[in-house]
C-alpha cells in the first residue's frame, strides 16, 4: 500500500474522481485548514478538472464559497496554495514586483472591496482560486492581470470595479485580463471598462473585451455584465478570440454600452 501524509487536525479534507462543487458556504477559523485532491484530466468539455464554486442565477452573485478567516492551511492536488485575505497581501504576493511570484500558487479567503490600483505585471503562469470571492479592480489602463500565460489558471473570481483608460497605446484590454494564453475558470466581471472617454476622447486600445481583450486559450462557464466602450474592436466578453487557438465554452456577454466601434466577441455594434 502506498504511504499517503496524514493532513493536520483541525483539517477538512474531501477527494474526487473528477471536479469538487462547492454549492454552500463554507468557513474555515482560527486553524482549520482544508486539503482537496481532484481528478488530473479534462471534462468532456474541454474544462480541466477541479475544485468550482456555485454560480448563482442572479448576475454577480456567488452561491458557494470557501472563507478564510484564520490562519489555516489550504492545500489542493497536492500544492500549498497562499490564501490571501487583504489588499496589503495581494499586493505584496502579485503586484509588487520587488516581492510578487508569477508562478505561484494563490487564493482569494474573503472578498476584497479596496480599490486596486496595480495590475499584476508581466506573465502570470501560476494558479489564482477566487474561491467565490470578488475583486475591485481600479488600475487605469489594464485589467487586473496583464498576461496570463500558458500554464497560468485564474478561476472562481469576480471583478467589479471601473477602468478608465490610458493615452499609451495599447493592445489589448479586458476587466480581468489584457491578455489571456491560459484557463479563466468560473469567473465574471462586472466592471466598467473603458477604452476611450472624455479626457482620453479616441481611445488607444486595439482589442476591448468586458472580460478578456485578446483570448488565446480557454475560457470557460464565465460571463461579463457590465458597460464597455472603445473606439476599436470591443467585444462584451471578448475583443479578439484567437482563430486557432482561442476556445470559448459556455460563456456569456451582457453588456450595456454606446460603441462606435467594431464588434468583438459577445457584443452587437448597431450600424
């Protein structure tokens, strides 16, 4: 038989063939610690297997949750993930980048409402769980990552939160991500996402999507609802969907814009 490390007391600890929902609200104090082992293979959707949180059927909402509001352990597929529960960590661990780890294990523990002003820089090829939490993103100019790179997994996250936009050309601009070559995961933006307003009247972003500007890997069960407007390619989910590379599963636009520009993915531009 096969020696497997018994985890900690104090620890919830669940095991699955396949995917871990989590469709209630679940709080781990003072010590309490959870450990979750998934299956390693994909969905027959395309999706990879997992631990997911209930979206509920209400826009914005999430029904299942994990909270953290001590000092426990989070452990998921064997990986020791950093739960972060304020602005000051998730500053020091993803947006400073004198201490940040792009290719680190993270996850939400609790809703963060300060308003984040700095964008994860460079590419992000590590894990970032939501565990059903939100996020108000606020950085002028870019989402809340930059890049999420190829083994990169953003999932279970909300962004809410305005972008206004920059004078310095760029690319790509999305809510959560400028540019994604990874997984964004049950997740959702709300924000409002602007490529173009009255100080900066024109716009310089190329690609605008609600959620994603350019998309080169997968995108699934996600969704955007909120307002965009560009003067370019703006889409409410999407401004680019790579031909051969970008895939879209079950995801969703609701957006609320006035957009002179050309439409992307999941928006109608009326002529």
């Amino acid at each position: 038989m096969g020696h497997r490390d018994k985890p900690p007391a104090n620890t919830l600890t669940l095991h699955a063939g396949k995917d871990i929902y989590v469709n209630n609200t679940m709080i781990a104090v003072t010590t309490a610690g959870l450990t979750v082992t998934y299956g390693t293979g994909t969905n027959t959707d395309g999706s990879p297997m997992g631990l997911y949180t209930l979206q509920n059927a209400s826009s914005g909402v999430w029904t299942g949750a994990v909270y953290f509001t001590g000092t426990g352990a989070l452990k998921m597929n064997n990986a020791t993930y950093t739960v972060i529960g304020t602005a000051a960590a998730l500053n020091a661990d993803l947006t400073n980048p004198a201490t940040y780890n792009l290719a680190g294990n993270y996850a939400l523990g609790l809703n963060i409402s300060t308003n984040l002003t700095t964008a994860v820089g460079g590419t992000f090829t590590g894990n970032f769980n939501g565990l059903g939490h939100s996020l108000v993103n606020g950085a002028t100019g870019s989402g809340l990552f930059n890049i999420i790179g190829g083994t990169g997994v953003v999932s279970n996250l909300k962004i809410s939160g305005t972008i206004n936009p920059t004078s310095t050309a760029l690319t790509a601009l999305g809510g959560l991500a400028n540019i994604n070559y990874g997984s964004v995961l049950n997740s959702f933006s709300s924000n409002a996402v602007y490529g173009a307003n009255t100080s900066v009247p024109t716009g310089s972003v190329t690609y605008l999507g609600g959620l994603v500007g350019e998309n080169f890997g997968l995108i699934d069960q996600s969704y955007f609802y909120g307002n965009v407007y560009g003067t370019n390619i703006v889409g409410g989910l999407v401004g680019l969907n790579g031909a051969t590379t970008g895939s879209i599963i079950d995801s969703s636009s609701m957006a609320y814009p006035v957009v002179p520009g050309t439409a992307g993915v999941g928006l109608h531009v009326a002529a």
